[in-house]
C-alpha cells in the first residue's frame, strides 16, 4: 500500500500561533504546495466552528479546492473517567458526524485526566475500568459508520506508563480500538518516565520496545521527534524531524514489524513555537522515511 503523508493541523493554532491562529485555507494552500496527501484535522476553533452540516460542507470543498484528504481527527471530547457514559458517548457521536462528511477514517481520544492523581476520588481500577468499558462502547459506534477508534497516549494523561498503555487496549478489547503510536510521547513515555503516577517504568529498548509490545494493537502513527524535555513541564516536546535523539532507522521497522499497515504517517508538531517553519524541513524527512520504508 502506497503510503500518504499527513500533518496535524493542531500545530497551526496552538503554542506560536495560540495569539493568532492561521486560517485553515492558508494552512492547507501550504500544505498542498508543499505536496503533502493530507491534513489530520483539529475540530477546534477556529479551524471547525461551529460543528454544523454548513461548516463541514464547507471545510469540505477546501479541502477538494487543495487536493488534500484528511488521515485522522482530533476533537474535543469530556472525560471518559468523570463524565457521565451518555455524555461521552453523545460526543463521540457528535464527532462522528465530522468524520462522516469529511471521509475520516479514524477519530483519536484520550484519558482528558492529567495523570498526577486518579480523579474523582475513585480507586484505580475503578477509573481504569470505567475508561475501557466507555471506549468499548465508542468503538462499538465507530464501527458501526466505519471509522477507527484510536487513542493517544501521553506524558500529559492518565495511564501513560507503558504496561499502562498495552493493558488498557486488551481492557479495551474491541476489534476496532487501537492505539496512536506519537513516536516523541513513546518516547517520554518509555525512557525519560515522564509524568508517571507512582513507580516509574521505563523499558531497556526504549521506543522499539515499546512498539513492539503493541504488536497488533497500533492503529495510527505520529511522526516527530523528541529532545528529551516537556513542553510547558505539561507534555512531550514535539521537535522537529531530524533535530533531536529519536533513531527513526530503528523506530520505523519496529512499528512496521508490529503489524503497522495502514497508508497514513502524520507528523505532529503540536505547540513547536514556529510550526509552520518547520514544515517544509519535515515533510522532506518524512518523505526520505517513506522512499526508505514505506513502499
């Protein structure tokens, strides 16, 4: 399968540019000259707002106008673990229906909860419990309109420890949730133990480790690399491609070797101060790991 490179469209509203945001048609006008297959889109403002049938429609004609399809959706969503389950689930609805119009295969979720405490006053396995059976049933929805649930890990979130991460998608244990593998957060994860709750845990091979306990399980790639820091002591520091400690000669194969098949690889640059800069630079890493890996 040909493989299609994407960008998350988050990284040009958010960190730099949360001051002034750029319009979605400057950013896609970028995008497809710089000759990327798609955008990951943020249904945030004010790149989607309001969610209506207009709005769509609209995003959806840009999106022909620029040739560009979209590999993924992130969206705002309440908690899976304090949130009442009717609630959740009426937003995994409500977000399906950008998907739908859009022709988006997958839609990404997340704990919400920072992961410095359980919420609620709830013991863990409670919490961790509530948050598989919801995602259970959202997968069961998303599958029903053939879209892919997918959910992020990270440093920023609940539940990030790496054992964490594999338990909670067999807790899942639905055919169609998988796991969003965002190379830099793996590796906050898995070697600096960023932000664990409790007794940290790293694992000796790092990031190729910790793909391949995810054998089977990884449903989306994110693409990016990592200094080692937090941004804003909150969450991973998505550096640009080639600029920091992440040996993707090694993280690629491994991710590929752990039954990754799927056509989309996205770069994610979320809150790197001059993202749009920094595009060009890395969409041409990403196309030498495609010609390399990808065909």
């Amino acid at each position: 399968m040909a493989k299609k490179s994407s960008i998350g469209g988050w990284a040009y509203i958010w960190g730099g540019y949360s001051e002034a945001p750029i319009p979605l048609e400057d950013v896609v006008k970028k995008l497809s000259d710089l000759g990327f297959d798609g955008i990951e889109m943020a249904a945030f403002p004010p790149h989607l707002e309001p969610n209506t049938k207009e709005k769509r429609m609209e995003i959806k004609n840009l999106l022909k106008k620029y040739s560009l399809e979209v590999s993924g959706l992130a969206a705002p969503f309440p908690s899976p673990a304090t949130s009442k389950e009717e609630d959740y689930l009426k937003a995994i609805k409500d977000n399906l229906q950008i998907c739908i119009d859009l022709e988006i295969p997958k839609l990404r979720v997340d704990t919400v909860e920072p992961p410095t405490k359980i919420p609620d006053g709830m013991d863990y396995e409670t919490c961790f419990s509530k948050i598989a059976s919801v995602w259970n049933k959202s997968a069961e929805i998303c599958a029903k309109e053939g879209i892919k649930l997918i959910w992020e890990f990270e440093p920023g979130f609940l539940f990030n420890k790496p054992s964490e991460v594999v338990r909670m998608v067999y807790k899942v244990d639905h055919p169609n949730f998988s796991v969003l593998f965002d190379s830099c957060h793996a590796y906050m994860c898995s070697v600096m133990a960023s932000r664990q709750l409790g007794e940290k845990e790293t694992l000796p091979k790092g990031v190729v480790q910790f793909a391949y306990m995810l054998t089977g399980k990884i449903g989306h790639i994110h693409l990016i690399d990592s200094d080692g820091t937090l941004h804003d002591n909150e969450t991973s520091t998505h550096a640009p491609l080639g600029t920091g400690k992440l040996n993707f000669d090694e993280i690629i194969p491994a991710i590929l070797d752990a039954g990754y098949k799927d056509e989309w690889w996205t770069i994610d640059l979320c809150f790197w101060p001059k993202a749009l800069d920094a595009t060009s630079d890395c969409k041409k890493f990403l196309d030498n790991l495609i010609e390399k890996y990808g065909k």
